[in-house]
C-alpha cells in the first residue's frame, strides 16, 4: 500500500518500521504534486495526515544535506508544534546527513543561533522567532525551496500574519505549500500574497456518525458585532424563541450581551448568575424554565458548570467554546432531551471555523449551513463615518520675508520614486 506514495525504499522502511500500513487520502493527493514542486493548498481534518504528508515530501525532494545553508523551512504555531514536527522529521528521516533544527519563542536566541550556525536543512520554527532571527542574519534563506505552513488557521488565529508574509516575501522562489483544518477569508489574505496559482486539495472524510444529535443550523458571521445583531434579530420573534439559552464565552462576555439586547428585548432577557446585582439573572436554571416572563437566557461558559437544558427548545452558541467536549455535550441526544424538540443554532467567525471542524470531526457530522437573514446588518458593510477636516491654506503674501518660500516649477515633482526605482531607471537609460 505504502508504495502508492512512490516513495524511496528507506523512507518505504521508516514508514513500515514506524507502524504506518498504508496511506492516508490526503497523502495520495498530496505527494505527487509536493514532489513535482506546485504550490500546494491542503484542507483537512485533525489526525488526516497532513504533518507525514509533508514530512515524506520534505525527506524526498531534499535527497542529501550537509548543505551551507536551509533548504526547507516549516512554520508552526507554537513550541509544542516545533517538537511534534521535528520528533516526525527524526522517526521517518533515514539519511543521517539531512539535520533539522527546531526554533521556538522560549528559550535563548543565542543557542538557536548557535545550532543554525553548526548547520540545518531542514528548519522547523514558530514565525516570530523565525523572524527575529533572519532579523539578525542568524537564518539563511537564500537557498529555501520549500516553505511550509502547517495548521496555518491556527496561526492566523494568533495574529502572527506579518511574520509569515516577511518570512515569504524574503524568500526569491521556492515551493509553497500551506496545510490547515479550514480555509477561510483571513486565511486567503495573508497566503495570496505568496502563492503561486496553487493547486487546492480538501478532504472532508468524517467517517460514519458517531453521536446522535439534536437538531443544529450553523450561520458564518464576519464579526462578533453583526453576531449581536442576527442574535437580536431572530429572538425579537416571541412565537418562535418562547425559550432559549445563549452561551458566550464569559461572564464580562454575557454582560456585554445583555446590554446590547436589553434595549429592544426588555424583560424578556436575564443572566445567569449575573456579575452585577442590578441585572435581572438567576441562580438555578430550573427558576428560568419555570419562569414565564424570562424567555431568554445568558450563561457564560467560564462558570464551569453543567448545565440541564432539557425543556428548552432552543440552544444559541454565540461564541464557539474552546473545548470541543462542552459543545458536544450540549447537542448529543441522552435521556433527558430524547423526547424533546430541541435546536442547537450557532454562530461562527472565521477564526471560529477550526474549532467548528473539530466539532465536526467529534459528532462525524457537518452542520448545516443556514442563510444569513436578508435584513441583517453586516457590521464591516455599515459606511464608515466621514471624518471631518479642516484645510489648512498658505497664503504667500503674509509670509514675506519668513523662511518659507514657493518653489520653482522646474523643481515642483508630482512622483515620488523609491531608490530602488531610480537605479533601475537610471541602468535601463545606458
């Protein structure tokens, strides 16, 4: 099976001898086009594959080491991704010659510097301190021909963009290839910027079900505001929402919430175990389903309490929780909610949308996606208000005799060209 992936024979070894039967579907999609050198977009599930995938096309396009400067550079999210990898690179590298190096934030700079200057081929890091060190001409990127992103949603998430995109840009030509659980907007925006005309492989595999589930809908949202705002929306409808809980991250979050939903729901809405005493809320859920003047409720996720939701209809997940075991438990059918009608409703960003896949990945459904409301209002599509300014005019003649005088129109410039753009201009004049 393992000679599907056309590997050599000490890699088809390393791969027998580390317990692999045969290959995943992402790495028989994948390898031909890593080893033929395109630009290579790879979405899939948690535990699909795609580290070996490209680990495996690293170790055979690489061949030898002890070359004078990296040739592969791997970025990662954090410290525990750098020592997951590179214990990868070592389980399945046979050819002692190839050296990996691992760099991450913690630790000194000096002995990373240290290691590199002693020799790597293959360099596996986080992009900030990637970045640090090309900063100060510790990583040689002149010869780089595979630049790798692996969990780059993840890398997105923690707002390390800039780093990625310099790494890239400092890079003259090599192969790019980017391996994540979901690919969205934020994700487009900083990989466009390198890729070239990349070839896009997904696979959705979940395997059969594996949890009974309640009733779910999933709305994709730009931003945490236009969240608040098709929240609002669908609960202003009484005869639908007679009851439902709201689950957000925090109790500064429920808080929040409340405030800009207090206005047009009024009584209807409270919190659970609120921060203030001066909000309406309730110490036991079993008072909020006895309770006909409450309809809706907001329960922060930080209480770290569970919850019995049975006898509520309706299920709002504003915010998508970390930990994928407190969503699932809220969605899986048990005897408690079997007889009941129940619709879990949740809204996600797209920096939401990896925890959405584990979800996924864990119940071994996809949540259907329902349509925005038309009358919704989309936060980043609001007009920006104009800024007002006042124009500030010279006038010459008041000014007589001061330092500031009017150039000369010989000498006026409507351009402003870089110095790099004058010496080609100048070169391209001979």
């Amino acid at each position: 099976m393992l000679e599907k992936l056309k590997l050599s024979k000490p890699l088809v070894r390393a791969m027998t001898d580390a317990g692999y039967l045969g290959p995943k579907e992402i790495q028989l999609k994948t390898m031909s086009r890593i080893l033929g050198g395109q630009d290579v977009i790879s979405v899939a599930p948690e535990g699909s594959g795609k580290t070996t995938a490209y680990v495996l096309g690293s170790l055979m396009r690489l061949k030898y080491g002890l070359e004078e400067a990296p040739r592969a550079l791997v970025l990662v999210p954090d410290k525990d991704h750098v020592l997951a990898v590179v214990e990868r690179f070592e389980l399945l590298n046979r050819n002692q010659t190839i050296r990996i190096v691992g760099l991450y934030s913690e630790g000194g700079m000096e002995s990373q510097m240290d290691a590199l200057a002693d020799g790597a081929d293959i360099v596996v890091a986080t992009p900030d301190r990637a970045r640090a060190i090309y900063l100060k001409l510790g990583l040689n990127l002149n010869k780089i021909i595979m630049f790798i992103v692996d969990d780059a949603a993840e890398i997105v998430k923690r707002g390390m963009q800039l780093p990625v995109a310099e790494l890239a840009r400092s890079i003259v030509k090599c192969q790019h290839l980017v391996f994540t659980e979901v690919l969205h907007d934020k994700l487009h925006l900083l990989i466009d910027q390198f890729m070239n005309q990349p070839a896009l492989i997904e696979v959705n595999d979940l395997g059969e079900p594996k949890l009974e589930t309640i009733d779910q809908l999933l709305y994709k949202v730009p931003d945490f505001k236009t969240k608040v705002n098709l929240l609002n929306l669908l609960l202003r409808d009484k005869d639908v929402f007679s009851k439902a809980v709201v689950f957000v991250n925090t109790r500064l979050t429920a808080e929040k919430v409340f405030k800009s939903l207090f206005k047009y729901l009024d009584k209807d809405i409270a919190i659970y175990k609120p921060l203030f005493f001066d909000h309406p809320g309730f110490d036991l859920i079993d008072d909020f389903k006895q309770t006909d003047d409450a309809r809706i409720l907001l329960i922060a996720d930080d209480l770290k309490e569970s919850i019995q939701l049975d006898g509520i209809p309706f299920i709002f997940h504003l915010e998508i929780p970390a930990d994928v075991e407190t969503f699932v438990g809220r969605i899986v059918k048990n005897s408690s909610n079997a007889e009941n009608e129940q619709m879990a409703l949740s809204f996600s960003t797209d920096i939401e949308l990896a925890l959405i896949k584990k979800i996924e990945l864990a119940i071994g459904k996809i949540l259907p996606i329902a349509e925005l409301p038309e009358d919704l209002v989309i936060e980043k599509d609001k007009p920006k208000k104009a800024v007002k300014t006042t124009k500030i005019t010279q006038d010459t003649e008041t000014l007589s005799g001061a330092a500031f005088h009017p150039k000369k129109e010989s000498n006026a410039k409507d351009y402003n060209y870089s110095s790099r753009e004058k010496a080609k201009m100048k070169f391209k004049n001979r």
